[in-house]
C-alpha cells in the first residue's frame, strides 16, 4: 500500500473479465478501502454493479467495494460497440475484399 499510496491516481482496467480467486479480491477490497478518501482510482468493468458480487463473491464486500467507489465520484456509462470488435470486423472485410 505505501508503495502504491504515492501515485494520486490508479487505474483498474477491465475489473470483472477475468475471474480471481477470493484471496485476490480480497486484496482488491483492501487496496480500494485504502485509497477510499485518500486518492483517486479510475475503474473500467464491463460488468453493471448488479452483477459485481461475481467479482468481490461476497454480498456484503460487494456493497462495500460498490459503497467506497461511488462516494464522491463520476461515473461514465459507456454503451458502446466495442472498438476491437469494430476494428477486427475491418479486418476481416478488408481480407474478404483483398483475398
């Protein structure tokens, strides 16, 4: 955490994508309630927060982890396409077009 504690900001990226085991989030938990008024971390998930007690496997640390996050935030919504899958669907056309 000290090492951690001197970067003003910290980005998660794509939470949730890949399953961890309960240890794991339970570090995760930690490092949020660490950070929780002491400085900013930026999170990206796929998941709606309805869905992350499969990240945290835990009710009450979801509520939590949810609780911490969201207190003094933004939060962006993004329903989007993806950009990858637009950028391979380009590929592939290309491919098919240029054989």
């Amino acid at each position: 955490m000290k090492n951690l504690a001197k970067y003003d900001a910290l980005i998660i990226d794509d939470i949730g994508y890949v399953q961890q085991s309960r240890e794991e989030m339970e570090v995760l938990f930690t490092l949020l309630a660490y950070r929780y008024e002491r400085g900013s971390v930026m999170l990206t998930s796929n998941l709606p927060f309805s869905e992350w007690e499969r990240i945290f496997k835990d009710p009450m640390t979801t509520a939590a982890a949810i609780d911490r996050l969201v207190h003094h935030s933004v939060i962006l919504e993004l329903n989007l396409q993806s950009y990858r899958l637009e950028q391979s669907k380009k590929e592939m056309k290309g491919k098919e077009v240029g054989g």
